[in-house]
C-alpha cells in the first residue's frame, strides 16, 4: 500500500453466537505514528471470536485481512496472556500497514 491507511476496519464474529451476523467498526486514521486503539467492542468473556483486521488507504483499498482468533478466557492469567499476544499481533499488523521498519 503506497498512500498511508486511512481506516482501520474490524469484523468481529462469535462462533457461539450462529444466528448473530458479524460486527464491523471502523476507525478513522488520522496521521498516526504509533500508539495503542482502545474500543468499547463488547465481548463476552465465555465465548469464541475470531476479529479479522484491515486497514484502508486514502482511495479506499483495503490491505488483506489478518484474523486473530480468541477462546473464551479461563481466569485473568489466560485474559492476559491471550490479550497481550492478540495486541503484539495487532501493533505489528499496523506498524507493517504504515510502512515502519523492524
């Protein structure tokens, strides 16, 4: 992606809840360097999900989604771990999206 993202686009989807059709939300991305994104997405605690996460460009091209997968959390300790590796993830995805070097 050559312009710089514009938009972060999540689908969040719970394999528990098989009548309920994924969630999408989009955040804007103004000129960003680093930095963390806080959401009040509601999520339960006892159930799957599986968060697919793009960002778009100033002419609205997506980049390929990655999908981070959750299982329902068993005490804080798998909260923490789970949340930490998930958000690891996440900062690398956008720092590559913004064209950062590692």
């Amino acid at each position: 992606m050559s312009a710089p993202p514009t938009r972060l686009i999540a689908t969040v989807n719970s394999a528990d809840e098989k009548d309920s059709p994924p969630s999408v939300y989009r955040f804007a991305l103004k000129q960003v360097v680093s930095g963390s994104l806080q959401t009040d997405i509601p999520l339960e605690p006892t159930k799957h999900y599986d968060v697919s996460v793009a960002v778009t460009d100033a002419k609205n091209r997506p980049t390929a989604a990655l999908v981070f997968v959750f299982a329902p959390s068993t005490g804080l300790r798998g909260v923490v771990g789970r949340v930490g590796a998930a958000f690891g993830r996440l900062v690398h995805f956008v720092r590559r999206a913004f064209g950062a070097r590692e």
